[in-house]
C-alpha cells in the first residue's frame, strides 16, 4: 500500500517532534510525507527542517504568518499548499494528519488491512483519545464521522469528492460527499489517537462551541436537527453554555449573511439523512 501524508502545523513545538517519531515508528511508511509549516511562531518550523535532514521522504513546505488562526480555511489552505508539491503520483492513500498526535506502529498497516477488507470503503482514521492533565479521555462522535486530525482517503473516493471545501465543516462535507456518493466512512474503535491539544482548547468552551455551530451551519445542517441537537446538549457538562454557543454560532451564519457550502446536492442529501434520524429510519448514523 503506498501513501502519503500532509501535516499543516501550526505552533505544534510541543508536539510536534512525537508525531514524527510515531510516523518513523510505523510498521509501513509513507512513500513521502509534505510536512507544511502554517506561519508557526514558535520552533515547530526548525524540528521539521531537523527530522526532514535525516530522513529524505519528509518534506517540509513553509508559508508565510498570516497573523492569525484561520478556522477551517486556514487548514485546508496549508493542506492544499502540500498537495500541490506532492512528488509522488502512484500513492492509493492520502493522508491528512494533525501534528498534535501520537499511535502504535501498527497504525498504519491495520487501516490499510480495513480498506483491503472492504472495498467501498472512502475514508477511515482512529478513535481519538484527547490528554487532558496527563489522563486520556474518549472524544465521541458518529461511527461515520472520522474526525479531522487523522483521515486516511483512498485516491478513488478523494477524487471522487474532489477534495476539501475550504472553509469550516470540511471534514463534514468531504464525509457526507462520499456517503453520497456510494463510499462508506469510518472511526475505528480498536485503534486509538492520543490527541495532546485537544480540538478548541485554545478558544475555551464559548469559543469552541460557537465555532462548531458556525460550521454545522456551514455544511447546510437542517434547522430542525441543529435545534433538536442544542437542546439536547443542554443537559451535557458544561451545563446550557456549550448549548447556547452552539445556538449563537449556528443563528449567526444567518444573521450575517455567510454563504454556505457551494454544494446544494450535498447539503440535501445531508438534510434528508437528518430528518430521517428524527424519524428513526436507516440513516449515515445507523
């Protein structure tokens, strides 16, 4: 199976260096790996020129400091800044990875295993645990959803959904794309991701919470389930705020006007999936 892997990372000098080690460690490597540094502030731009001396399949890309944290956006531009210098053109996976994580060796190899069981198979990544004070903790999500950190994409199924929508939600849209397309999409509960700086940590529980509504709305979630999905968050810790800035994030796309997804197929398709949640039918959640 050849791969390979693009990593935007943005002021990761703390983790940086064991995320490299753990893709070194692999049983299987990639073919080349396109490390792009986004702008980072910190060291995180010398340890990848360090590890990218030693080993001639790691590539580092380096872009200019914007000033800021682009949500969504910013990622999927550094992300397409390395696939644009990728070297290889014979891979059969490509890899969008986090530099904020750590795995097993085997990592690699049994996601590949799972592909080569399944043939309809589009995207599939690890359970991610997140480490909080040294203790990890299970990050939930639909079976279908394979969070934005770790997502391996067969080369059929990336081309097919024609890679990312650059704003926030992409790591929806690209899902729920292949969904519609025939593919099916996976986290795999066996094989776990430790996360060392957890999804919003840095925007606090407000900020987190109404960035995740902003790109539920982005991604064209139908009114009805996005109401039906802050009311149930009320009774999850932290009690109504994560609630209330799901709410905010989700009204304010209207509110201001932003455009969403520029996709209306799959925007109805996702609608259509989550009336047929609330109504109990066979749906992407199963």
């Amino acid at each position: 199976m050849k791969y390979v892997i693009i990593s935007p990372v943005r002021d990761e000098e703390a983790n940086l260096a064991r995320t490299i080690e753990s893709v070194i460690n692999q049983s299987v490597r990639p073919c080349e790996w396109v490390i792009v540094n986004d702008g980072s502030t910190d060291n995180s731009a010398a340890i990848a020129d360090s590890y990218a001396r030693h080993h001639d399949w790691i590539r580092v890309c380096h872009r200019e400091n914007r000033g800021f944290r682009k949500s969504g956006g910013g990622v999927v531009d550094a992300f397409n800044d390395g696939y644009r210098i990728l070297r290889s053109a014979d891979w059969d996976f490509i890899v969008k990875l986090d530099g904020d994580l750590s795995f097993g060796p085997s990592y690699f190899q049994s996601c590949f295993d799972v592909f080569e069981q399944e043939k309809t198979l589009g995207i599939v990544g690890g359970t991610i645990y997140n480490m909080i004070n040294g203790q990890a903790y299970l990050e939930t999500c639909p079976t279908f959803h394979v969070r934005g950190a770790t997502k391996i994409y067969r080369r059929a199924c990336w081309e097919a959904i024609g890679g990312f929508w650059p704003a926030p939600g992409w790591d929806t849209m690209d899902e729920v794309k292949a969904q519609m397309l025939g593919w099916s999409t996976r986290t795999l509960p066996n094989l776990h991701v430790l996360h060392h700086r957890p999804t919003g940590k840095n925007d606090g529980t407000w900020g987190a919470g109404f960035k995740n509504g902003r790109a539920n709305y982005i991604c064209g979630y139908h009114p009805l389930f996005m109401l039906l999905k802050c009311l149930k968050r009320i009774a999850m810790t932290p009690y109504v705020i994560q609630s209330a800035a799901l709410f905010c994030g989700f009204m304010s796309g209207y509110l201001r006007g932003i455009p969403q997804a520029d996709d209306r197929a799959t925007i109805m398709y996702l609608r259509r999936q989550q009336l047929s949640r609330l109504l109990g039918r066979d749906t992407i959640w199963r």
